[in-house]
C-alpha cells in the first residue's frame, strides 16, 4: 500500500494519503488498483507519484523474484499487567506481532494489514490448549494454571522455499477471575503462586465475587500436603471482585 507523508516548513510531517492523488506509471511490474494499492506482477520496476497540494513526489518500486525471508518477530503487548491473560473463561485476546524483514522491510503490526494475509507469513500456537487455547490469533483463556504458558509465533514460508523460520514466545499467566459466589485464591497479576525458597513465607490473596450482594460470611477450606507446607494465619486481607 502507497503512503504519501508531507513535510511542512516548520520540518513537521503528516500523512496525507487521502488528500493526495496517487498514480504508478506501470510497465507490466506493477499492478497499481484501488488508487493506493501495488502489487509486484513481474521482475522489473515501475514508478509511483503523488501529488498534495501542487507538490509532487515519486518513488521506484523494484520487483524482484528473490524471496526475502523473515528475519525477527516481536510480540506486541495486549495482556493485563504482568502479561497476564485475565478474565472469565472463555475471554480471549487478539494476539499483535511486529515482522521484521531481511531486506529491512517492516511490519509494525502484520496481523493489522488489510491487503495481506497474515496467516501466510506467521502462525500461532500454545503448547497448553486445555490453559489457554489459540485458535488463528485469538488467545482463550481456559483455566488457571501454576506457571506461565508459552504463546509461540513462527515465520511461516508454506512453499518450503525459505528454510529459516525465525519465532519468539510470549510467557503468558493464566488467571481466571472468580464467578458469581466463587472464591479465588493467588495473585490476580502474574502466576498465582509464586515459587519460594524452603523456609519463606508466602502471602495468598482470596478473591470472592460477591457481585451486588450484601457479603455475610463465608468459608473457605484449602487442602495441602502438611509435610510440604505449613499454614498460619497471620491476618486476612479480603478483596471483592465487582464490590458495592
């Protein structure tokens, strides 16, 4: 897709794409539609020239047979805090990646681009679909778990012509918030548990979503192995998800 940027005299820039007109002196490269849209057709190159406000500018597109793989790929932040997947079973995210060529072309957000299909150049996956499920790009969550969940993305290359498949992983925390009259244990952020040493204390947050219910009493009953872990309470702290 064709931008066209402009510089003002104060050196400020502004796209102005759509107060522009467009036009590609194609000469069987390029493929020029939809007033702003290039696609390659065969080796060769074809230039591009846009036109704001009686300026003109122009740009030679190559088009090349070489393939160019994908170099590196960066996640894009959509979690809570702490990369947590927070929320109700069944909640779920759209998952975000940057994409990095090797002729240094970028992607700032390929999973955003309307003319391409980003199912072609990544693929995402969980090793833990029964914790957090993910289906395209979307990242369910499933259930609570004890440590984070490795959400991983690949280069894909479905010719099998580039051999290199550079991927990075997302470490994610699970945390289901408590349903109406239920009780959650463990951090809201982050792991629930987080590990400690033989001889440290751990302090556990108890979650009850009580909702517009006037909360009474309640009861909670944890077990555990008593040989493994020893239980005191030192003071109690609650905290009510939806409270009025």
């Amino acid at each position: 897709m064709l931008r066209v940027t402009a510089t003002l005299s104060d050196s400020s820039t502004h796209d102005v794409t759509t107060q522009s007109t467009i036009s590609v002196a194609e000469n069987g490269a390029t493929s020029f539609h939809n007033s702003k849209y290039v696609d390659g057709v065969a080796a060769g190159t074809s230039t591009a020239t846009g036109n704001f406000s009686n300026v003109s500018g122009s740009l030679v597109i190559t088009v090349t047979a070489d393939r160019v793989a994908i170099s590196n790929i960066q996640y894009i932040d959509v979690f809570e805090k702490q990369t947590t997947l927070l929320g109700a079973a069944g909640d779920s995210v759209d998952l975000r990646v940057k994409v990095e060529f090797a002729d240094s072309t970028q992607f700032n957000d390929v999973t955003a681009l309307s003319w391409i299909d980003w199912a072609d150049l990544v693929e995402f996956s969980s090793p833990l679909e029964n914790i957090i499920s993910v289906t395209g790009r979307s990242a369910t969550l499933v259930e609570n778990y004890w440590k984070t969940v490795d959400i991983k993305v690949q280069a894909l290359c479905a010719s099998g012509a580039i051999t290199t498949r550079p991927s990075t992983i997302e470490t994610v925390a699970a945390n289901l918030e408590p349903e109406l009259g239920d009780v959650d244990l463990g951090s809201r952020y982050g792991i629930q548990f987080p590990p400690r040493l033989k001889g440290e204390t751990l302090s556990v947050d108890v979650r009850v979503n009580a909702n517009s219910a006037p909360l009474i009493t309640f009861q909670i009953v944890m077990k555990f192995d008593s040989t493994k872990v020893a239980a005191t309470v030192e003071r109690c702290r609650l905290t009510l998800s939806n409270p009025h």
